[in-house]
C-alpha cells in the first residue's frame, strides 16, 4: 500500500514539474456552424524565455572604449586611438544619449581648436580642449565657457544609433576623438587629464 502511494506521489510531482515547464494552451469553444472565436495571443518577457519564468526585461549589453589614450609630441601635436569603438551587444537597438566630459584634478577645459590658439597660454598651465565625433556624425568641441565640467552631447544625434548585434552591419559605431593640449616642463605617462562619460539608452520608438 505504502509502495502504491509513493509511486502516486511521484506520478503527481511529474507532472506538476511538466506543467510548469510548459506551455499551456487553453482551448476555445465553437458551437454554431460558421461561428468564430478570438483568441488573444499573449507575450510574457522573462529570463530564461521560459513561460512562467521570472519576468525580466531585454538585456541590454553595449561595450565602450576602457581609454581613450593621447599622446603630445615635443611639437605640441597631440595623436589619438584609431580603433576607439561603442559596441552594441543587445537583441535591440540603442543610442548613445549623451556625452559629457570632466576635468581631471588640477586639469581645466578649454576651447577646442588649432594649437596655436595656446601658443600664449602659460607652460605647464594644463589646459586641455578636446573634440569628439560618433559614428561619422557631427563634431562636438569643447568651449571657453566652463573650465570643469561640459556636455558635448546632450541629445541623441546622427551617429549615435546602433541597431541590435543581429545586424553586424551598424551594431558598432567609432569614436574619434582629438585634443590640445597646453605644453609640458616635464615628461608624463598615462596622466588622467580628463573623464568622458557616456550615456547609453534604449533606441525606444516614439
């Protein structure tokens, strides 16, 4: 008897697990010849893609360049990174927000442009202006305007886009990137000069 009971048990647990590891269609009923039903089709987004399964939203997964290295001649030339890059690793599409750069300690900003422009400016005085472009779209530059903190991009604009890594075609996009720098008394190596912080968002439909 007690044997019995176990294998019920057991037969019971089966298919509880059966049940809930899958689909469950419910059946719809017609009875008048000709006659129609509606039935709805629904979507649930969860972790494991498992219906029942814990409600999760679409991954998102985008990589952005560790660094972005420079490096200052004795001329006064500064040279970037030519494989800087914003990767789209998600299902869906995404874009990049905003740009927004900082002044590292004892470092000021300063407007972007022909180095010339520091010829007068005082050695060792460390000011840095800087230049960005994303994915081929519109150059963004510092200005003379705020010495600690500037947004060069504060709203989604041409080359920010990327569609989802299903389409290899326009998932990456590059960062190039330029600089002045104002001259150096002494030589440095990988002396932060400055932050950029980018923010990346869904490329929701509006």
């Amino acid at each position: 008897m007690k044997k019995h009971a176990s294998k019920i048990v057991a037969l019971v647990l089966s298919l509880c697990m059966m049940v809930c590891m899958s689909a469950t269609a419910f059946a719809a009923e017609i009875t008048t010849d000709g006659g129609n039903g509606s039935t709805p089709v629904s979507l649930s987004s969860t972790k494991d893609g498992t219906i029942g399964g814990d409600p999760t939203p679409t991954a998102m997964r985008v990589t952005l360049p560790t660094s972005l290295p420079m490096a200052m001649s004795q001329d006064g030339v500064v040279t970037t990174a030519t494989d800087a890059k914003i990767e789209n690793l998600s299902y869906g599409a995404v874009r990049v927000k905003s740009v927004t750069i900082s002044a590292a300690e004892n470092w000021t900003l300063t407007a972007y442009g022909s180095p010339n422009t520091l010829a007068s400016a005082k050695v060792d005085s460390n000011q840095l202006g800087f230049a960005i472009r994303i994915g081929g779209g519109t150059q963004a530059v510092t200005t003379a305007n705020n010495t600690d903190t500037q947004a060069l991009i504060s709203t989604p604009i041409s080359g920010c886009y990327m569609t989802g890594v299903g389409d290899l075609t326009g998932n990456c996009v590059a960062v190039e990137y330029a600089a002045i720098v104002t001259p150096l008394s002494n030589a440095v190596t990988n002396a932060t000069v400055a932050n950029v912080v980018f923010v990346v968002e869904w490329d929701i439909a509006a």
